[in-house]
C-alpha cells in the first residue's frame, strides 16, 4: 500500500513537470506576429500614399505573412524549382516534386485531416510549359462508394478525389492556397470536403506557389484567363493521381468558387477537347459556385481591370497598364507588383481613389478580346451544378443568369441544374448549400441518375426567415499552434 503511493506521487510528480512545460503562461496572440514589414520611402513615395495608408498597408501585409505556414513560399524550401534534368521532355502534367508528408502542425487543419504537396507542370494559356505547385488534403478514412442499386461498397483502400479550384488568393507567388495555414477556402469547402471521405487536390494557380520559370522569367498568375486554370486544376490531377498511385483511384469531381468557379465551369468545357480526351472516363461532373462568367462586368471595375491588367501582356504582348488605367492607376499597380501583396492590399491601393481607371476603357481592343475568354455559351461535358447567391455582390445573380440561360438554350441536351439559393451572397452560397452539393458529389461518385436530364433550375430558400441568419463570414481559423497560444484552444485535444 505505502509502496504503491510512493510510485503513485512519483508519476504525479512526473505529469506535473510535464505539465509545467507544456502550459507556459499565456501571451497575447498578434495576428501579425510572424512579419515586420515595411514599406521603403520610395514605395510610399511611387505611390502616393499617406500616413494613415502606410500604416494600413504594412499591417495588412504582416496579418498576410503571418497566415502563411513555414513563412510562405518566398522562404519555405517547397516552392523552389528544381532544376530540369536533361533528357526529359518538357510536357504538362510532370510530377517535379512530391512531399508526401507535409508538416500539419504549421496549418491549422481540422484535426485527423494530413497534407501533402506536389510541383508538377502544366499549360499556360497559350500553351508553353509553366511549373506550378499544388495541394492534397487527406481525410482519416475514406468514404465507401455505393454503386448504383445496390449497397455494395467498394473497398476503402483507395478515395476519390475532389478536384477543388480555389476563389482569388492573390497574383503572386506568396498567396499559394497550399501554404495558407487554412488552405485559403478552410471549412467552406477543402476540410469539409475531406472530412466527408474524399482526397482534395487543389492547384495553386500557375504564378502563385513557384514565381519564376526555369528561365528565370516571372511566371504572371493568368487571372480570368479561365483555360489556364482548368489546365493547372486538370494537369495537377494526373500529377497527383502519378504521385500517388496506391492511395487515389483516379476519378475526380471538379468544384471552384468564384475565380474558380469559372476554373471548375472552364474544366466541363476542356472536357469536351482533345487536350482532355483521355479524363473523360475519370470525370463525375463539376460544380461551378458563383463563377465569373462576364469577368469586365463584375463590380468593382477598378478591381477587376487592376488584376486583370497585372497578366495581360502575357496573353498580349502589346497590352501596358496605362491602356486601362491612370497613371497613377498603373503606378499603383506597379507598387502592388514590387510588394507581391494580397487581395486586402489590392483594395486599398485602388479602392480607395476614384481616378484609377482611364475613359473608354471598354473601347479597347483587349476588353473584347478578353472577355471572349470567358466561360458560358460553349459546350461542355456534364453534369453541371451550377450555384449562385440571390444576392451576391460580386459576382452578379443576373449574370450568372444569363450565362446559364445561354448555354441551356445553345446545348440543350446537355445536363446542367441551376441552384439559385434566395437572399445568400457570394462566400456564404457554399455553406449556405453545402449538404445539397456533397450530396450531388456523393451520388456522382456512387452512379446515381441525376434527379433530372437536361437543364433546370432549382430554388433554395431558408428554413428560418433569412433574416435570422449570418449573412457573411466575420471569423476565420486563426493558427495558435504555439505553446503560449495553447489556452485559446481547449478543444485541441
Ligand atoms: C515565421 O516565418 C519564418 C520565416 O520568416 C519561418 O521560418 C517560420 O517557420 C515562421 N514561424 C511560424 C510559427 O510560422
Ligand atoms: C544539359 O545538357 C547540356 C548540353 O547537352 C549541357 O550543356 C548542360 O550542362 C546539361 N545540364 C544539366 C543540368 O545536366
Ligand atoms: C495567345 O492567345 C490569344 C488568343 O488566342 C492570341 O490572341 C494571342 O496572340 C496569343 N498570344 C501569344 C503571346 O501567343
Ligand atoms: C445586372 O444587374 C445590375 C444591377 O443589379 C445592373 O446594373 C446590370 O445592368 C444587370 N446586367 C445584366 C446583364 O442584366
């Protein structure tokens, strides 16, 4: 008995210096924690920007640094280039570089979720060979697949992937989604998506990730040039079905939001090409979320001739900056370029000035030319579900309409449901939606008929007054992996 306590205050002792080291005192948690930016005199200068805008900047840059994991692809050893080793024949859909095991603990994953990452090549817009970087999200056990009429399940020694194109991150390298601590989208669709049972492999976009070519050249993010996109999203899918060839089976379902809303709708319509012809059995369909289909007609202009602006000259070689914008427009987005910041910069930079934006913009030869780059009223490979907010500000219900009613009317065999969800805006429509889509991935994957051939619309409306609800997200998975941070997080273990 004596003896027995002695061991038991021993193994007391033992937890409670254990403790001690585990429980540090608490400190306070600055979201900016990991960045000391700062804007030289002559960015200020270049820029025009006052006092109180330096200061918004620079905190905005150093909460931007501090969300990315391993301090972000400027300095996490993942995103260099390997060289290329003589002999290979450069083509897209190479597999560069494979990290099977990507540190968890610098994201801030759902828990019992693990990561990996590959580089892998893929197709710029006008076909040369860009590297690009990529994640996949892992769930803890997959998901049985149904096959149709029957329980049977398949067995669960391989899952089905989910091809996900993620909205506007940024332009440049530092704004790769597979280094945001919560993979950018978070709970709105990549960790639900794997805690549903399914491998998501997300690209970076071709620009962000990896920012120079072999040759040294800048690798221009290609924003809206939706082709571009679905290459990297396709492409990045044979990358990481090589990369894993035991874990995934090699079918997939394409979703995007918003930029890549138009990547997941541009993915139906690549499935439709010889470039693709090879994925078309491994293809389930694809989920366009309020996709861009009239990217020059999205408000705000000023943003989205500023971002398109940044890449255009790689698409066409003649096109500057000042063909759109003032010359303090263009010096902006110039000082935007040297700063490689994200999206809150952007709008700082030119939302809050009205004389960015040059007369008669939309008279120019590259507004018509690039907006025939857009996706709608082309044929597609279906199904296509295609959500979209009542009340999205950004990308507009109206035209979204209208890209749906002209497809339906040019391809009218093809399988296209338009999911309208009543008074939801442009983020909130996937959470607002998200057991009606999983559902569709779900009977895609099992072989279910659809619930109707051909092109409908479906209406979605609230339970309660939609009044009632949270219109928008004012919250986000704030990373507090370090010891001093640990009492914001009781839940953890
Ligand atoms: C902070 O950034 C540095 C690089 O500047 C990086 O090495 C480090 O991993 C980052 N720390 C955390 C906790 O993310
Ligand atoms: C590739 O081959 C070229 C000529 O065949 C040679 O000059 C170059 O050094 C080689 N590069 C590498 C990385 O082996
Ligand atoms: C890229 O493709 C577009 C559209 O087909 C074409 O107008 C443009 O000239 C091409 N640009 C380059 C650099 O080849
Ligand atoms: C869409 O609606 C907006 C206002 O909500 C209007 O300004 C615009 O002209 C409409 N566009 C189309 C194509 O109907």
């Amino acid at each position: 008995m004596a003896m027995k306590t002695v061991v038991l205050a021993a193994a007391l002792s033992t937890v409670a210096r254990l403790t001690a080291a585990q429980f540090p005192p608490a400190a306070v948690h600055i979201t900016s924690f990991n960045s000391s930016f700062i804007l030289t005199p002559a960015q200020i200068e270049a820029g025009q920007l006052d006092n109180d805008q330096v200061e918004t900047i620079q905190n905005i840059v150093r909460f931007d640094q501090s969300q990315c994991a391993f301090g972000g692809p400027l300095e996490d050893e993942f995103y260099t280039l390997p060289p290329l080793t003589n002999g290979t024949a450069l083509e897209p859909g190479l597999v560069l570089k494979v990290q099977a095991f990507t540190d968890p603990t610098a994201y801030a994953l759902p828990p019992n979720t693990a990561l990996s990452r590959i580089m892998y090549t893929s197709l710029n817009f006008n076909g040369t060979v860009v590297p690009a970087t990529g994640f996949i999200l892992w769930p803890f056990t997959p998901r049985k697949t149904h096959t149709a009429g029957s329980r049977n399940s398949t067995p669960p020694d391989k899952l089905s992937t989910i091809v996900w194109a993620h909205g506007t991150s940024g332009f440049f390298a530092p704004q790769a989604p597979s280094a945001h601590r919560s993979l950018w989208y978070g709970y709105s669709a990549p960790f639900a998506l794997a805690q549903a049972g399914y491998a998501v492999f997300a690209p970076d976009f071709a620009g962000l990730g990896v920012g120079k070519s072999w040759d040294g050249t800048e690798i221009p993010h290609q924003y809206h040039a939706n082709l571009a996109a679905a290459r990297d999203s396709l492409y990045g899918f044979e990358a990481a079905v090589k990369s894993f060839p035991e874990r995934l089976v090699g079918n997939f379902v394409a979703m995007g939001h918003s930029q890549g809303g138009a990547t997941a709708w541009a993915i139906a319509e690549a499935m439709v090409s010889d470039e693709f012809a090879h994925l078309q059995q491994s293809y389930k369909g694809s989920i366009p979320a309020s996709p861009t289909t009239n990217f020059l007609a999205s408000p705000p202009t000023e943003f989205m001739l500023a971002t398109s602006g940044l890449m255009l000259h790689s698409i066409f070689p003649t096109f500057t900056l000042e063909d759109w914008l003032t010359p303090i427009g263009a010096a902006r987005l110039r000082l935007y370029r040297e700063i490689q910041g994200g999206i809150s910069v952007l709008i700082q930079l030119i939302l809050t000035r009205t004389d960015i934006v040059r007369e008669n913009w939309d008279r120019t030869w590259y507004a018509a030319a690039f907006s025939k780059l857009d996706v709608g009223g082309n044929d597609f490979r279906g199904p296509l579900l295609v959500l979209q907010g009542s009340d999205d500000s950004r990308v507009l219900y109206n035209l979204t309409l209208a890209a749906v009613a002209e497809t339906s009317v040019l391809f009218p065999d093809r399988d296209l449901e338009f999911m309208v969800a009543s008074g939801v805006g442009h983020n909130p429509v996937l959470e607002a939606t998200q057991h009606l889509w999983m559902q569709w991935i779900h009977d895609r994957f099992d072989g279910r008929p659809l619930a109707k051939a051909g092109s409908f619309r479906t209406d979605v409306e609230s339970f309660l007054p939609i009044q009632q609800y949270q219109s928008t997200g004012n919250s986000f998975p704030l990373w507090a992996g370090l010891p001093e941070y640990s009492y914001e997080v009781p839940l953890s273990v």
